[in-house]
C-alpha cells in the first residue's frame, strides 16, 4: 500500500514504514503527526485518486528528527562593472518523519 500526500508545498509518495524528510513541522522527536491532505492511495491493483484529496483517508506519522538540509550557495552576479553582490547560502529546515500507517 502507498499513498501521495502533500506536506510543504510538496508531494511525497509514501509508504507504511518509510523514513521520509518533509519540509519543518511543529513537534519534538517521537511526537506523532498525521497529514490529512491525502492526493492518491494505491493498494495493489485498486487506485483511488481524490478531486483533489481523498476525504475520510490520512496518513500517521511520528517525528524522528528536526534537522536542517545541505547549504545551498547562492551567488548574485550583473555584467556591468563593479556589481558583484557576492556569495549568501541558505539551509532550509526539515522535519523527519517515519510512516506508520495509511488509514483509507
């Protein structure tokens, strides 16, 4: 069984037992969440898709840990003369999550 969720802006594609890192979430390590904006559950040959989401499924997950992602260099550059802005980096912070159940 699997299932399409959609956390962050994002869709992840899901299944029970996973480890998966979405975008920051409230919540300290070993807390659960549950994410109701459920897009597709597939079990085997029967998909159900929502118009958007599937009402009445959901996902449970439990906080792993709360982290950061890679450093992402930025670098604003101009042609013209002397318009070097220079260097900046950005870490965005992420949430990891372990799936334990989709409830359809």
């Amino acid at each position: 069984m699997y299932a399409v969720i959609e956390t962050g802006g994002k869709q992840h594609r899901v299944r029970p037992g996973e480890v998966v890192k979405v975008e920051s979430l409230p919540g300290d390590a070993g807390s659960s969440v549950t994410f109701d904006r459920v897009l597709l559950v597939g079990d085997g040959d029967s998909v159900r898709v929502g118009t958007p989401a599937l009402s009445g499924a959901r996902v449970r997950a439990t906080v792993v840990a709360q982290g950061r992602g890679p450093k992402i260099v930025i670098y604003t550059y101009k042609k013209t003369k002397n318009a070097n802005r220079g260097r900046a980096g950005h870490r965005q912070s992420l949430t990891t999550v372990k799936i334990e159940a989709i409830e359809a």
